[in-house]
C-alpha cells in the first residue's frame, strides 16, 4: 500500500508529541509515518481503517498504530454538516524507535515494549481494564510537564505490553510509499464510508480513479488483500453491530440502514463475519454490558 509519508514536526524541542487535537473532522487523508502512534479518541465517532481492517471508533477508544502502518480516522458525516456540534478530538503520542537513543528499545529491561512494537505492525485496540487505567495515565498527563509525559509514556507502554486486553486489527502488515496512491486509496475509502448504505458502482469508483473496472479490482485487491465487494461486505456489517449495540431498531431496519436489501442475504453475511446471527450478538452485546 503506497499512502503519504505524513512527516511529523516534534514540537516544542521534544523527542516526542504528547498533544490533544479538535477538528470538525479529520483532515489527514489515508497515511503513514515512521513514528508509533498512540490515539486515545477523546470525543466524537466516526470510522476507522487501520491497514486492510476497517470498523467504529468511539469516544474512549484506544489504539497503538506501527511505524509506517497505513491509517485513516473518517469522523462520521453529521460532524461534516453540523458546525453547531462538539468537535472530534483525540490525544495522540507519537515516537520512534530512535526518539530516546539508537539502541534504547533494544535493552533488555525493554524486552516486553520491543515485542509490543513488533506486533503494533497489524494495529491493536485495547479494551477493558486496561483502556481505562491508560485513558486515566493519559488524562492526568496531558497538560503537566514534558518530563511526567515522558514518564507516563512508559507507562503507558508497560501497561499495553503485560496486557491481555488487546485484538489485532489488520490481517495483515504493510508499508505506505508515495503519494499517489494515498490520493487514490483515500478517494476509494472516502466514496464507500460515505455511500455504503447505497448501491456502490464498481465502475463509478474506478471511473473517479482513472481505472477501468478490471484494472480498479486488481488495484483495490492488491492494496487490501480483500476484493472490493469483501471490503464492503466488511464496512456494512460493521455499521449494523454499531446499531445494535446502541439502537433498539429491529433487525429488519437495521438490515435496510447498513446497505442490504435482502434480509436473508443479511443474515448470511452477519454469520459469515461475526460467526453468530444479529439477535444472537444483540443478547450477547446486552449480556456483556449487565454483568460490567
């Protein structure tokens, strides 16, 4: 996957960025750097696409991104629309291996946070106790001293290496190149994020990307490792956990909301990907809720 090298200024002297930003939305298209990268979302919602994976974010989420690992963070469209609404914002650290010395992670006291660096070239989201002992690190630390930020940071690290509470997002690990194609990808992701509950046209995407059809399905495939309509399949069951985890819309609009018209075909495509049917990871999304 080629998207841009996004070069990260290290503000105010530091070997690191330790900073919280707010924006109507996001206005990084599909990118990279060489730099780690720590996101703690601090407000607003949206989707994500973290290498060939793609799914929600929330208020509270939190995710370690590898250096040179693909990404994009798309707040959702009201947020586009609505200037009269809280702004999205998130707390982002960011790092290099060589940011505290040449040699630093190759300590042996380092050992644990080298592994975790390792796996960070996939993405990884943590969640349960472990999200909220770092939201509450990274919380207290965001306006004190570059020296606790810096001490917070291996905390943070020591935390997200010992724990359990972690799921990798892509399948699988790439390296952004140039330019050219992040304008292209971030044209393709842009198109489906907004019109997956629509017929998407295969040859309108390829048409605003100066492809042809068979030429457009070899690109996305080679860049994602999934064909288009798997990469879609993926992005409209996503949305239809989202609402019945936070909606009480019965399947059957839910079905109609996240792009199907077919319930049947829903119903397939929901088992497929989540290996249960909706009313199963409704009660189950319910059951895990009651007993937090």
């Amino acid at each position: 996957m080629e998207p841009i090298l996004q070069r990260l200024p290290l503000s105010k002297n530091l070997s690191f960025i330790y900073e919280r930003y707010e924006s109507p939305f996001f206005e990084t298209p599909w990118h990279y750097h060489e730099e780690f990268e720590i996101v703690l979302c601090d407000g607003g919602f949206g989707k994500k696409v973290i290498g060939n994976h793609t799914s929600e974010y929330k208020e509270g989420d939190l995710i370690l991104i590898g250096s040179k690992l693909p990404h994009w963070l798309r707040a959702d469209e009201m947020f586009y629309t609505n200037e009269a609404i809280q702004r999205p914002a998130s707390i982002v650290i960011q790092f290099r291996l060589d940011s505290f010395g040449e040699s630093f992670f190759d300590l042996v006291e380092m050992t644990p946070v080298k592994l975790l660096l390792e796996k960070a070239k996939f993405g990884l989201e943590f969640y349960g106790n472990t999200k909220e002992q770092i939201y509450r690190v990274i919380k207290e630390n965001i306006h004190k001293t570059s020296l606790e930020k810096f001490l917070s940071l291996f905390e943070i690290l020591q935390l997200m290496a010992e724990s359990k509470e972690q799921q990798t997002l892509s399948e699988i690990g790439m390296e952004g190149i140039g330019r050219k194609d992040s304008e292209r990808m971030s044209i393709i992701f842009d198109q489906i994020l907004k019109n997956f509950k629509e017929p998407v046209s295969v040859e309108d995407l390829a048409q605003k990307v100066n492809l042809t059809k068979a030429a457009f399905c070899r690109y996305f495939k080679a860049r994602t490792q999934k064909t288009f309509v798997e990469y879609l399949m993926q992005v409209r069951i996503n949305h239809a956990c989202k609402l019945l985890r936070e909606t009480e819309m019965n399947v059957l609009e839910i079905c109609y909301e996240s792009g199907f018209n077919n319930l049947s075909n829903f119903n397939r495509q929901f088992l497929k990907l989540t290996k249960q049917n909706p009313k199963a990871f409704r009660k189950n999304q319910n059951n895990s809720v009651s007993t937090n």
